[in-house]
C-alpha cells in the first residue's frame, strides 16, 4: 500500500515538472487540421506566420491633430529602434530613404517600362516629355533633382506600380483616420503570429514606450491578430483562475456539509489534481505545447474525477460496528462498488479516445488530456485514497439527510417514466423538425467580442489593410521559376485590374523581377555610344539639351554591368522585408511559394472569374480565406461527430459485454440518450449554433451519465450486496454519493456556462443540464429485475 | 499675351499690397461672397493653355487641353497636347490616365496633390469649407473681376507649394497660377466654352445679389 503512495507521488512531482516547463498557447492554429490539402496548407501557413498574422494596428486618439502627429512621428522612431518590429508605417517617408535609394539605383532592372522600344530615339523622346510634363507641378519636386540621371521617369514608373490605390489619409505628415480624430499606424512584428510569448513581447513595448504620451492625454489603442491572440490567452487564463476559484469554494461547501470534515476534503481533491497534472503532463509531452482551450476543459475534469473521490469516500465509509477491522471499508468499496466505477472509466474512455485520433491537434488534445486525467484520477482513487482514508470519510454531515431524501426522490423517480418518456420523444420530433443546430464556425472558438471586432474593421479601413479575403498561391522548385509564374499571373491579373474586375493586388515581382526579365531588361540597354547618338537625335527640339544628359548616359551603362537581383542578394537591403512578406522561401521538400493578395473592387472578388483568368498558369491557386476556413470547420465537426458516434458505439458495445442483457443495456443507454436529447433539443429550440466543443460536452454527458445509470443498475438489481451492510444503509450511501456527485457537476459547469469565454460557455451548457437530467432518467428509466419493484 | 500680363500684373500688384490689400478687398468683397458667386454655376466646361517655367528645363513647356466640373466633387482635366492626358477627380478619388495605362488613389493620401486639385476644385464648385480648411485665403478686387490667393495652411504642404493665385470675372475662372517654393510657376489661362444657357444667367443672378 505504502508503494502506491511513493509511485504516485513521483508520479505527481514529474507531472508537475513537465506541467511548470509547458509551452502554453491560445492561437486557433491548433483547431486546424494536421495533413491538409493544398489550399488549406498555403492557408495555415499564412495564419501561423504570414504577415497578416504579424500586423499590429495601431491607433492614436484624444488631444490635438497636432499632438497626435507629433507623438505617432516621434513613437514611431522609438518603435523602429527596439528591433522588435520589421516595420513601422505611419505616412512619415523619410524612412523609405535608404529604400528608394536602391530602387534608384536599380532602376533599370525594376522598371515596368524598360524594353528596348523605349531606348530607340522616339521611345526617348516620348519618355522624356512625359516626365518632364510632371515638372511644375507638386508631383515634380520628387523628379526634378533626379531629371539629368533619370530622363524617361524610371522612377515615376516604379512609383506608379508600387503606389496602394486604398492608401491612408495624410494630415500633418502622418497617416490618420477618415472619419475619426485618431492617427494611424501598422506595425509587423519579427515574432510569427503563433509566437504569443513573443507577440506579446512586441505588445508591451508599445504600451510601455506609449508611456510619455499617454501622460500628454493622449490614448492608445491596439488591435490586430496577435494581439486578439495575446488577449485570448490572458482572457482564458483569468477566467479559468476565476472558475477554478468559484468552482473550488463551491465544492469546498458542498463537500464540508456533505462529510463535515476538513480532511476528507482534502482527500477529495487528490484525483481531480492529479488527473489534471498528469492530463497537463501527457498533453505537453506528446504535443510539445498545451493549448488555453485544453486546459479551460482540464477544469471541467474536476466534474467526473470528483466523483471518484466522492464515490469512494461515501461508498466506503464503514458502517460504525466497532468490531470491523481498519481498512474494512475500503476492501468492500473495492469489491463492491470499484467495477462499477472501473466500467464507468471504460465508457468514459471510450468517448474521448475517439478524439485522440483527431486530424486536428486541438481536438486530438482534448482527447489525450480527458484520457490521461480520467486514468490518473481513478488509479489515485483506487490506488491511493485507500491509503488514505482506508474507511472511507468520517465524519456524516448532512450525508444522512441527503441519502435519505435521494431514496425518497429515487422511489418516486420511475413513476415520472412516461412523462419523461414524452419529453424525450418531444425533443426528438423537435429536432427533426428544427433545422440542424450544428453550424457553429471557427470565430465561435474565439473569445473575442463584437466591440474588438469593429475597432479592428475601423483600423484596416484607416489604414487600407483590408483583410486578405482572397490569395493567389503559387508554386515552384526554385526561386527563378517562381517569380516566372508570378509574372505570368501578374499579367493576366492586369487584364482583370484594367477591366475594373480587381482593384489592384500585391505582387513581388514589382520588387523583385524574375531573373528572365531582368536580363531582357538590361538587355535592351543601349550602349554609351549607340545611347549618345539616338538621345542627341530624342533631345532636338526637346526640353533638355543632349548634352546635359551625360549623367543619364553614365547610368545606363552602369546598369548594364549591374548584377541579376536575387532574393539572397536583398538580404539586408530595405526591400527584403517586403518581398518575404509575398514570397516564402523553399525549404528541404516544400516548394519557393508566391503569395499575391488582391484588393476587391466594389463588387467584391469573383472567384471563379480569377480561376478562369489564371487557367494555364501551372499549379495556380485561388485560395478564398473565409470560404476555406469554413470548409475547414465542417470537415473538423463532421470527423468529430463521426468519432462521437463510433466513441458512443464502443461505450454500447462495452455495457452490453459487461451487462450481459439486452434489457439492462436499454435501460442504461436510454436515461443517457433522452438526456442526450432533450438537451440537445432545448439549445437547438433556444436558436444556439452548436459547434466542436458542443460535441465534446455531451461526450462529457455521456461519459458522467452511464455512471449514474451504471450505478442505478448497480442498486436495482442488488449487485454485490453483502450481508455485512444492512442494505437500506449500503443503498442510501450509494444515492447519497450519486446526488453528491451529480452537485458538484451541476455546480461547476453552471459557472462555466455563465463563463464570457465561448468555449467553455459551450461545454458547460451543455454539461450541467445534461448531467442532472441523466441522473433524473437514471433514476426514472433504469428498472430492476424483470419481477419489478425495486 | 494680353490678358497673361495682366494676370501676371494683378497678382504682383495683390502680392506687393500684402495683407494691407487683402484686408481693404475682404470689407468690399470677401471669401463668402465670392464663394457664392462661385457655387451658382453647378457645372462648367472650359479649354485651357498652361504654360510652365521650369528652371532644370530649356525652354517653357506648354500644355492645352480641356477643363471641365460638375458641382459637388467632380474635376475632370485633359491634356490635348503635347501629349494626352486626363486626370479625372470624383469625391476622393484621383484617376490618372496616360496612354494605356490607368492609376486611381485616394487624393487625400497625396497631401501634395490635394492642394493643387483642392485648390481649382474647390474654387470652381466653390466650396469655402474646403478651400478655408487648405488654405490662408484672400480675396481682392470685385464681384466683376476678382482674385483669390491661396497659401497652404500646412508648412509641410507650403515646401511643396507656395502660393496658388486664381482669377475670374463673376462665377467664371479665368487663371490659375501655382508658384513652387524654388520659383518654378505654371500659368494656367482659361477660355470657357460656348456656355451652356444656364451658366450665365446663374452668375448674373450671382451678380446681383
């Protein structure tokens, strides 16, 4: 006995060592599946590392115009030195210096327009007049210290291609809202998106060095994937303390007027805190990190594993016959009640072994964190309590009261049969006759509210990040042919921007053209002489004497010397940042992947109006984020409803082996399927979308219930029995055990249900209804022998 | 010619009477009087000849074409020569169209160019409250030949243009200057086109009020 208890501290101190190191995350990438398709991987992809998950959106408000353009220059400089950002954009372009030099520089390889038409006399003549017919204007300024080096407006041609057509507004040389007092900024963060340690990093370095402002009166709002994630995951953290918090005083009451003693409390608690760390433990050790959701959910174990101690504790009280031996107690709970219990961890196993094998890292936790706890719970139950309290609690409390008025409920339960036998049939016409209640979405996971949501929409406006709707994936083995692609894509994309179909996209070739089209480019550069002789014939009669056109000669012919641009030989330039953000990197067996984000016209984007543009573009993708992630959440309920279904069969399959009898095994399945049911049909009734987690509460309803209705079984058909107890006594511990149990349940779900957190709202609406209907059915529809009375 | 000099002439004359000068115009004739004026002619066609100085360059560039507006936000301008060209404003959107190709974006992401589009929209459909929030404004002479300077509120902006210099008889704009900081300057002289019937009895019911 004593080695138990060595065994199972160990057991507790290495689960606590791994529970303590554990990477914990709260970002939805853990609910999307694991072998995806190839739309779905570009997808994930983007949403554990793309830039979009990286945008931080920032807003200033409060004070002056003035103030608020002063503060977001001079933050923004603070921002850009702490090294956590890859950039800050707020409309001050003295930052671009550095990048518009080397565009400069590059001029010839970069530009749309050079070909070899354009370096022919005529070519030089137009290029020249219609860049100098920019000069005299404000748009001039820019041209005309450059005008000798850059006569056919390369660089207005750069311009032009790189220029957002949904750009912010400028006031005060800063980006600000259109119809809001608020400047505007958008910051990427270095760390991924999925990195929240590191997100959160970034977050309070703005709020930190905002500081100096936010003493001016001036406010700071935040808003942005990550930051939805950062906020995510404190969220869950506190209410998971506020609920541990609640729920544990909760049962702390229940538990001291139920045994009236301090130590059997203490006692009580064993498996729920050990099935929960070792829950923790074996979740981190085979997945590498532990998401929020499993461990909100680890909380709700504390509903079944309570009830192993209770069971115990109550079941294996010794009747109070002086001559009984030490240990009496817990040798007949053993006998007695533990096979019932044991069958009721194999049912309970089987529903939630069904999620391990999940597709989907999220599920597949939730299932290995149930299966992990729910076994370290029963084995401290079985193994441990037994050493610790070898004659079960003590003390009584209010057990007597609650035992008996439980048998009088108990013996009055079955006569409610048919009435409840109608409700049941009621729910089941109901919800043939409803539509389907299962169309909960991926956003229903997320706690994050209506208000965030539309701060978030009003900054992507200021700031004309409009939220990536559709991508255009491509492929290839290297890098060369990649771009080739997106070049090809690029220009049947114009056809659809020219028609007014797209308002614009995001291309990387505009920085960095494929190699081909670099060479053809500076292929059609002139030479010194030939170039002299075709710009003296261009500048007769023209705005700028040849002669004054040396520097232009000069550039040209370095130009023609000038290296292929690669993505390696951006590295430490300014341009590097933006092309990663639209061209990722081959690595081992995954291909050189361009990504093009569109920007819809007014009438939104028509998908199948791209696929047929880009037909022929080899391994083209239309990749529609919303219709995707969609597709995603279906195919993620569809799997876990069929694991359900086979987890709910396999518990069928396991009652009736134990059971051995048709009629016993109905009488167990039907409490749980009409509690299964009427649930089931009052949310579908009450117009809630159910979803995942939905799923996994009646999983937790099934789970409970067949051990309620296990144990009516148990009582009805007198199993086990033994001359020592009285009977009466015996069966008034086991109801007063069950109606216990079933409190504890019924409370610590019900503070889940009045939880803000989604997730663990849809698990404890369910669960606590669920669970006390199962024990009323129990009590109602599981009959004795077939001679009846019971 | 004539009339260019003249324009050149007024508006030296406005600049040497400085703010003496604006305040004297503005008890005679003010902003709101005039932006009233304005604002009776709803829409309007014009041609124009622009002439550009442009210290980098050899010679003056110059550029015709065709204006046109229709109050509250619209501003289409087409180069006819040397080259075609049309910059076409609808609200916040700025389109430029050369050749085959074609570039939208929204005017107030391009402060620089706000003010010089701001500054002839504004002044043609006679919108005040856009004209006041952009620009210090005087306004000299009379109802029967005025002149509006325009100098950007914002330094930033002022770096880019330093004074924009329009001028009209009744509702109807006859030139528009732009001075850039370094002395660069276009003269834009316009020629309204056979008005269509209500242009004229609109500005004289502007008149006469």
């Amino acid at each position: 006995m004593a080695r138990a208890l060595v065994v199972w501290l160990l057991a507790l101190l290495a689960a606590a060592f791994v529970t303590v190191r554990s990477n914990y995350v709260a970002d939805l990438s853990a609910f999307l599946p694991s072998a995806p398709s190839a739309e779905q991987a570009v997808l994930l992809d983007q949403l554990r590392s793309g830039v979009a998950a990286r945008l931080v959106l920032i807003g200033i408000e409060g004070g002056t115009p003035a103030a608020r353009s002063a503060a977001s220059l001079e933050w923004a400089r603070t921002l850009r030195k702490s090294g956590l950002f890859e950039s800050i954009n707020n409309g001050d372009n003295s930052q671009y210096e550095a990048l518009g030099a080397f565009l400069f520089e590059h001029r010839y390889l970069l530009s749309p327009a050079v070909d070899a038409q354009r370096f022919s006399a005529d070519g030089l003549r137009s290029a020249i007049d219609e860049t100098v017919s920019l000069l005299g204007s404000p748009a001039g300024a820019m041209i005309k210290p450059v005008l000798l080096r850059d006569p056919t407006g390369e660089t207005v041609r750069m311009a032009e291609a790189m220029l957002p057509a949904r750009a912010p507004r400028t006031e005060g040389g800063v980006w600000v809202a259109r119809n809001a007092d608020r400047a505007v900024l958008l910051a990427t963060t270095r760390a991924d998106g999925s990195d929240l340690d590191g997100q959160q990093h970034a977050l309070e370095q703005l709020r930190s060095t905002f500081a100096p402002y936010a003493a001016q009166g001036l406010k700071l709002i935040v808003s942005g994937a990550g930051t939805f994630a950062v906020a995510s995951r404190a969220q869950i953290k506190h209410e998971v303390e506020r609920l541990a918090i609640a729920g544990s005083a909760a049962i702390v009451l229940l538990m001291w007027l139920a045994f009236g003693s301090l130590r059997a409390l203490a006692i009580a608690v064993l498996p729920v805190g050990t099935g929960v760390l070792a829950g923790i433990a074996v979740v981190s050790l085979s997945f590498g990190q532990v998401h929020g959701i499993t461990l909100g959910f680890g909380t709700t174990l504390i509903g079944e594993a309570v009830d192993y101690a209770i069971y115990y504790l109550i079941q294996a009280h010794a009747p109070s016959t002086a001559s009984s031996q030490r240990g009496t107690g817990s040798r007949r709970w053993i006998a007695r009640n533990w096979p019932t219990v044991r069958l009721g961890l194999w049912t309970s196993l089987c529903g939630f072994v069904a999620l391990v094998f999940s597709g989907f890292p999220g599920l597949a936790q939730l299932g290995v964190f149930s299966v992990a706890g729910l076994i370290a719970a029963a084995l401290t139950t079985r193994y441990v309590l037994p050493v610790l309290a070898p004659d079960g609690a003590p003390g009584l409390g209010l057990r007597r009261q609650l035992g008996a008025f439980t048998g009088r409920a108990a013996a009055l339960a079955p006569r409610l049969r048919w009435p409840l036998w109608l409700l049941a049939l009621a729910a089941l016409v109901l919800l043939l006759w409803l539509p389907s209640p299962w169309r909960g979405d991926l956003a229903s996971l997320s706690p994050i509210g209506a208000d965030a949501l539309k701060l978030d929409a009003q900054l992507r406006s200021d700031v004309g990040a409009t939220e990536a709707g559709t991508l255009i994936a491509l492929s290839a083995a290297d890098e060369a042919s990649v771009l080739a692609l997106a070049e090809q894509a690029g220009a049947r994309l114009d056809r659809l921007v020219a028609e007014g179909v797209l308002e614009g996209y995001d291309t990387p070739v505009r920085l960095l053209p494929s190699p081909a089209t670099q060479a053809t480019r500076r292929a059609a550069l002139p030479d010194a002489a030939e170039l002299r002789g075709r710009v003296a014939q261009a500048a007769v009669d023209g705005p700028i004497k040849a002669e004054r056109l040396a520097p232009f000669i000069a550039d040209v012919q370095a130009a023609r010397s000038q290296p292929t641009l690669t993505r390696a030989s951006l590295q430490g330039t300014p341009l590097a940042t933006a092309v990663d953000a639209m061209l990722v990197a081959g690595r081992d067996s995954k291909p050189w992947r361009v990504l093009l984000s569109l920007q819809a016209g007014e009438r939104g984007i028509d998908a199948e109006r791209l696929r047929v543009a880009l037909a022929g573009v080899p391994g083209a993708q239309v990749v529609q984020i919303g219709t995707e992630l969609g597709a995603l959440y279906s195919r993620y309920l569809r799997e876990a409803m069929w694991q359900a279904g086979l987890g709910a069969l396999a518990v069928c399959i396991l009652l009736g082996v134990y059971l051995r009898s048709w009629r016993r095994l109905l009488g167990v399945a039907q409490p749980i399927a009409a509690a299964v049911l009427i649930v089931l049909a009052a949310l579908a009734l009450h117009g809630a979308a159910l979803g995942i987690l939905h799923l996994v509460g009646f999983l937790l309803v099934v789970a409970i219930g067949s051990n309620y209705a296990l144990f009516f079984d148990q009582l009805r058909h007198g199993v086990g029995r033994d001359s020592v107890a009285g009977d009466g006594s015996s069966d008034s511990d086991t109801l007063a055990s069950l109606a216990l149990a079933n409190l504890t349940i019924v409370i610590s779900f019900a503070l889940l249900a009045i939880s803000s957190i989604p997730a663990l709202y849809a698990i404890g609406q369910v669960v606590a209804p669920g669970t006390l209907l199962s024990l009323v059915l129990s009590a109602a529809f599981v009959r004795g022998p077939a001679r009846g009375a019971v | 010619m004539n009339m260019l000099r003249r324009a050149l002439l007024s508006g030296a004359a406005a600049a040497l009477m400085g703010l003496g000068g604006t305040a004297w115009a503005a008890a005679a004739f003010d902003l709101a009087q005039l932006t009233q004026l304005l604002a009776s002619k709803r829409s309007g066609e014009a041609t124009f000849v622009e002439k550009r100085e442009v210290s980098v360059l050899d010679r003056t560039l110059m550029t015709s074409g065709r204006l046109s507006f229709e109050a509250p936000d619209t501003f289409v301008r087409e180069n006819l020569k040397p080259q075609r060209e049309r910059v076409a404003v609808v609200g916040n959107m700025v389109t430029m169209s050369r050749g085959d190709r074609s570039r939208t974006v929204a005017l107030d992401s391009v402060p620089e160019a706000s003010v010089i589009i701001e500054a002839i929209r504004g002044t043609l459909t006679g919108n005040r409250e856009s004209l006041q929030k952009l620009f210090e404004t005087g306004v000299s002479g009379s109802a029967e030949r005025w002149s509006l300077e325009l100098v950007p509120r914002d330094a930033r902006l002022r770096a880019q243009v330093a004074t924009v210099r329009v001028s009209g008889r009744q509702a109807e704009v006859r030139e528009m200057q732009v001075v850039m900081p370094d002395g660069d300057r276009s003269t834009m002289t316009i020629e309204p086109v056979a008005a269509k019937s209500a242009g004229p009895a609109a500005a004289g019911s502007g008149a006469a009020r």
